[in-house]
C-alpha cells in the first residue's frame, strides 16, 4: 500500500504542485493549508509521511512538528525551509524532524527524501537489544524490562540505533552528527538528545558520556 502523505503549506501554488507531483509518484496525498488544520487532519487519518513548511503564519512549522510528535505520530517528517543557516535546520530537527529541504527546491528531491523516509520506517520491524532494553525500529519505540514502551522521536531513534549496534564502543560526536544530522547540526545537540534519552530510558542510566569524546552504551 503507498503511504499517505500530509502536505501543510499556506503558499496555495506550491501546495497545488506538491499535490500533483506526490500523487503522480504514487503516494496518497491530504494537505492543508495551516498548522490548525494539518493537526485536525492527521488526528482524523493518521498520515505515513508529513511534508511542513516551517515559515506559516499563527501555529508555524515548528509548533505543528512538536504537536505531532507529541500526539505520538512516528512517520517521517519532512521540512520545507527558505532559511538555510544551520541554527534554523537544528530548530527543526529538535522540533522532531526527520529530514528538511530548502526552498527553492527540486521535487525530484523531495521524493527523494520522502521515499527515503518510508524505507527507514519499513525496516521490518526488526529490533535491537542490550541488557534490559530492546529498541523497535520501526515503530521508534524503546522498552525496558517490565516498564511501558517510550515513543522516541526520528532523530533519537537514529542515535539510540547508532549506539545499541555499536556497544561498548565509544560514538563520537562529530560521528553523529554526520550520519543522524548530515553535518547540519552544533556539537552540543548530541549532548542534548543523549539527555533526552536517558530521561526517557530512565534509570539505571545505559549512556555513558566519555568527556571530550562523545557516548558509548554500557551497563
């Protein structure tokens, strides 16, 4: 079955485009024009894959991003920026996105990106282990021994995934941030999303930060 794609742009013209251009490639495709309604329309039909324009007026890109993960929405999230400084890809991608396309861009690329978002969902379930905690993959779920499973965004997926099949082996920061954020990310977001899983995962804490190097899992 294709995936079902939620398109949240309020430039009508370019909505309409990536309307015609996703249906043609195969996808099943609701837009909206605003955060309001993209948020009423993904609690009616749960979509796969979300494309959000960052720069809306009223409730932004951001805010829409954080509400749905929030309501628990785990598919891809892709965003549409004109801002390409690094802070404002960082902005978004700690918001909850998955990945970020900057304005103007090719519609080449972004079913690119988006197809490459529903393969990292369809990974076959397959699950990661280490001591008590086993890692889903494809619903971006974490669960310790007799405790309920914790939904983990995109981005804390990918980390927690790095370091459950590289144990006991130290990851460096710069590692991170090349194969989770494409270079597009500060050192220090690496430390904020490693506290974001040790919250989530609880205690006993399994991250261990190993100082001006980076993290490695151990128990």
């Amino acid at each position: 079955m294709s995936e079902r794609v939620l398109i949240v742009e309020d430039d009508a013209p370019v909505r309409r485009m990536l309307e015609r251009s996703l249906r043609a490639e195969g996808f099943r495709v609701d837009s909206a024009p605003d955060g309001g309604i993209a948020l009423a329309i993904a609690e009616r039909a749960a979509p796969d894959l979300v494309v959000l324009d960052i720069g809306m007026p009223g409730l932004d890109g951001l805010a829409v991003c954080r509400r749905l993960r929030a309501a628990g929405m785990a598919g891809g999230i892709l965003m549409l920026t004109a801002r390409d400084a690094v802070a404002d890809r960082v902005d978004g991608l700690e918001a909850g996105a998955d990945d970020y396309v900057v304005k103007p861009f090719a519609i080449e690329e972004v079913v690119a990106r988006l197809r490459a978002l529903a393969r990292r969902g369809h990974d076959g379930g397959a699950r990661l282990r280490f001591a008590d905690l086993t890692l889903d993959l494809s619903a971006r779920t974490a669960t310790r021994s007799g405790r309920e499973p914790v939904q983990l965004t995109g981005r804390e997926a990918a980390l927690l995934e790095i370091l459950m099949r590289n144990p006991r082996v130290v990851v460096s920061r710069e590692l991170a941030i090349e194969e989770i954020w494409s270079d597009a990310a500060v050192p220090n977001v690496v430390d904020r999303y490693v506290a974001r899983l040790r919250q989530k995962l609880g205690e006993p804490a399994l991250i261990r930060t190993v100082r001006g190097i980076g993290f490695t899992l151990e128990e």
